[in-house]
C-alpha cells in the first residue's frame, strides 16, 4: 500500500514554528486589547455617542452673517472609472497648489465604496479613482488631470497627495498615495501649468515594505524626498508576503515569516479592526528618498513610531515642525527633527515628539496654512494656522462606508489650531458644540475652534470631511475653506471667519 506523501522538511518546519506562534500571539492580543479598553473608555464612549451637531455651520467672518459656500462638482468620461465617469465624489484630500495661487488639487475616487483598504470593503478595485484641479472664484469646473505615462494596466486609488512647487527649470512635483491591488505604492508625477491646463507626467512608482506597507499621508521634503504616514500595522489588504516578512525581520528575526502568515491570513479581517477601535500604538512615520531610475530602490526608514492610526500629516510653511494627525488618540502630535552640523533639519533621523493638540473628533487629514500675516513667522506653526478635519462619530463612519450611497451621513467636524502668544486675543468658538466641549483633555500651547460642523452634510456642505485647506482672502479679516469628504464632494466656503 503506497504511503500519503510526506511534507517536506522546511513546509513542516515553517507550519510547525506557525502553529507554535498561535497561541502565544493570540493570548497577547487579547492581553493588550483588555488594557487598551481600559485606558480609552472615554474616548471609545464618544465614539460610540454621536454629538449633536447643526445642518450647516460655519464660523462667520460677521456675526449673523454666514459665509458663502458652493459645492464644486463635474464628470468627465473615463472607461475605467466607475460606471465609465470620473467625479469629483468621494475626495479624501484637498490641497492649495502653493506657488501656483488660487489653484488646487483634488483627490478623488468614487469607486471607494468598493474599495477602501483602510476600512473595507474590497470588493472591486478595478474602477479608477482621478485628480482634478480647480481654480478658487472662477466660474470653471474642477477638470480632471491627466496622467501621461501612467499604465495602463495598472489600478488607481488615491488617497494622501504632497505637492513641491515648481522651481527654475523643473516642474512641479507631485506625490500620490495610491491603494492598488497588489499592494500600496507612492505615485511620482511631474506637473506643469500651460495656458491654464494643469498636466502631470508619470515618473515612478515607489514601493518599500517600510514606506508603502499602509501608506496614508504625505508631506513633501523636495522633489526626491519626503515623509509618508502608515496607519495600520494589521491591514485588510496585507502587501505581498515577502514584503511583509521584509518589514517584520529586523525585529523579530526568524520569528517574521510565522508572523507575516498569521498577519496574512484570514485574522486580517479581524484585527486591523480591533487596531483601530482599540488606539493600538501601532503606526509610524517614514523617510523616503529616491532617484528617478525606476529599478534603483527606494531609501526609506521609520523615523517616529508607537503612533496610534497615524493618518494625515503636515510641515510647518518653514519645515521646522511635523504634524501627524493620530485618528484614534485623538490628537495631532507635533514632532521636530534632529539638526545637521550646517544647523538644517535632519528628517531622516529620528524625530522628537514636541507635544499634542487634542481635538474633539477623530481627525483625518491636516494641512499647515501659508504664514498669515498677523502671526509671528517665529511662532510654534512659523506663523501658520493649522487645519483639522475628521469625523465626529467613529460608529458612524464606519456605517456609512459599508453602504455610502444609502446609509445615512457619518458628519463632518473641521477645527483650526493657532498658537497662544502673549496679548493676541481670538475670538471665541461660538460653534453650536465648540471644540472644547468635547476635546477629552485642553490645550494649553494653542486655540482650538471650529470652522466647520454638520450632522448630516447637507448641501453645500459635505457628510464625512476628511481634508481641508485655507487661504486668506484679499480682505484680511476672512478666509476662504475648501473642504473634501471621504464619502462626499468637495465644498468651497468664502467670506469664513478668522
């Protein structure tokens, strides 16, 4: 009688060493999920409790007098985007073309009710999401950017994007975070305005098992270097395993392939999840520089870590600060770089946490202002403001993105932090549920208001904010708000309230 055939010795070596790591792995999770429950009550119960927030609210330059706002939408034709039209639906990100005045860049995906690594589903990632540019008080629709030389097998989900404003001879340059199939990248694309139309020009894709692992928000350093958040260290898309293994071994050694299976398996549904609603301190921040040759790999390392959901993040208009938004502190921690001998900034060394904004929602994307002219260019922000926008309701969201076109609005919530400084007085947040109300700790280095609330988004606003960006107007005392929503459109509001 023929014997079964046997495993061979390094299968079974590996499934034995994956089996011996279950149990332990499995009674530390919920080890640390009993402590995380206990150090975050309060803020899982208001997550859990949706605030009451108005229809539409936005903090008026003039009392009784509320600002203006539109929201701005167009299609274009587009056989591979959903339903065969590119929309400006469902954008994760805005963001002013700073160089280039008026304009902005929009960054969209109607297909994210389908494909959302993030927060699921994963349904279908074969629809395209696009950019659009828009220039702030012309009468113009937003027009879709295209992508020259991008491929055109290849899938296209953006989500964070950074901007370096041309110089000399070269163009702009702009990075994009896209969540394709396979695995995350980091778009590079060249763009230049002529006769205003805005093109882009494809130059490479960046992939590292440190940089693009759950990849999020980007702040550009120059045209070869930049800092990438990564939210998630469990993922519902996990990247290929050896990219996985890669990321784990300089930990845990020959613990890393066990552990990336496990991570890889269908645990994946469960504990990106818990990840999340529990604040593990599991994302960091990366460094990245690189060359343009496509076959010379990236340079890329951790450089803050224990960040938990590290989402959005931002430079100070000097770069001598970072801000990263941590989604389920909540709080945007402030982080300042080591210096070099010549007395610049070292971005690629570990960074020194400066402190925390807490904020009254979990914040999403942020983006530091150009220096406002009534602030000390000295001041904690180099004389910015800076924007934060995210999601009054945890719960909520998360409802909303299993069926975004039905269920009903997760809300949107946008603050503002401007920095204390002796005898600036602000006025106060006169927001029907100011931002200190519901923040679960104050802030003492800066001024925490609402510029923008909503229950439900109704038009003009959005249903679920996730970017935004601001400028100030001709007249000094207003602002002009443009505004993004993860599962909305975008809305532009003039005449917005210092």
């Amino acid at each position: 009688m023929a014997r079964p055939p046997q495993p061979a010795p390094a299968a079974a070596a590996a499934a034995g060493a994956r089996g011996s790591l279950l149990v332990p792995v499995l009674l530390a999770v919920v080890a640390v999920l009993g402590l995380q429950v206990s150090q975050h009550a309060d803020w899982l119960q208001l997550q859990l409790i949706a605030p009451k927030l108005p229809d539409h609210w936005v903090r008026p330059a003039t009392l009784g007098e509320q600002p203006q706002c539109q929201q701005l939408f167009a299609v274009a034709a587009d056989a591979r985007a959903r339903d065969g039209q590119q929309r400006t639906e469902f954008c994760e990100d805005v963001e002013l073309l700073h160089g280039s005045p008026g304009w902005a860049l929009l960054s969209c995906d109607p297909g994210r009710g389908e494909w959302n690594t993030v927060m699921g589903p994963l349904k279908d990632p074969a629809s395209r999401g696009g950019l659009w540019t828009t220039k702030l008080g012309s009468q113009t629709q937003p027009k879709l950017l295209p992508l020259h030389g991008f491929p055109e097998n290849a899938t296209f989900h953006p989500l964070g994007t950074a901007y370096v404003p041309a110089s000399g001879a070269h163009p702009g340059r702009l990075f994009v975070v896209n969540h394709a199939e396979e695995s995350s990248a980091i778009e590079v694309f060249d763009m230049s305005l002529v006769d205003e139309e805005w093109r882009a020009a494809h130059v490479r894709s960046l992939r590292s098992p440190v940089a693009t692992h759950s990849p999020n928000g980007l702040a550009a350093l120059g045209r070869n270097e930049l800092l990438v958040s990564q939210d998630h260290m469990f993922v519902l898309r996990p990247p290929p395993l050896e990219q996985f293994v890669a990321l784990l071994a300089p930990r845990l050694g020959p613990l890393a392939e066990p552990l990336a299976w496990l991570l890889s398996s269908p645990a994946r549904h469960i504990l990106p999840r818990l990840e999340t609603v529990l604040g593990l301190p599991l994302g960091w921040v990366s460094h990245v520089s690189f060359v343009e040759e496509p076959t010379v790999e990236p340079q890329a390392s951790v450089v803050a870590s224990r960040i938990p959901f590290a989402n959005g993040i931002s430079l100070t208009p000097r770069g001598s600060m970072l801000a990263v938004a941590s989604t389920m502190t909540p709080a945007v921690k402030l982080f300042r770089p080591a210096g070099t001998a010549a007395g610049k900034p070292d971005w690629s060394q570990p960074l020194q946490l400066a402190g925390e904004i807490h904020v009254p929602h979990g914040c999403d994307n942020i983006a530091f202002s150009a220096p406002e002219p009534d602030q000390p260019a000295d001041s904690l922000f180099d004389g910015a403001r800076l924007l934060i926008t995210g999601h009054p309701s945890g719960l909520r969201l998360i409802r909303f993105a299993r069926n975004p076109r039905g269920a009903e609005p997760a809300g949107s919530w946008i603050v503002d932090a401007l920095p204390k400084s002796a005898g600036a007085q602000l006025a106060p947040d006169t927001a029907p549920l100011p931002a200190q109300d519901r923040a679960l700790k104050a802030n003492e280095a800066v001024t925490v208001r609402t510029l923008y609330q909503s229950q439900r988004g109704q038009a003009p606003g959005t249903p679920s904010s996730a970017g935004s960006d601001w400028a100030r107007e001709d007249n000094a005392s207003e602002g002009t708000l443009i505004m993004g929503g993860l599962y909305g459109g975008v809305s532009v509001c003039h005449g917005v309230g210092l």
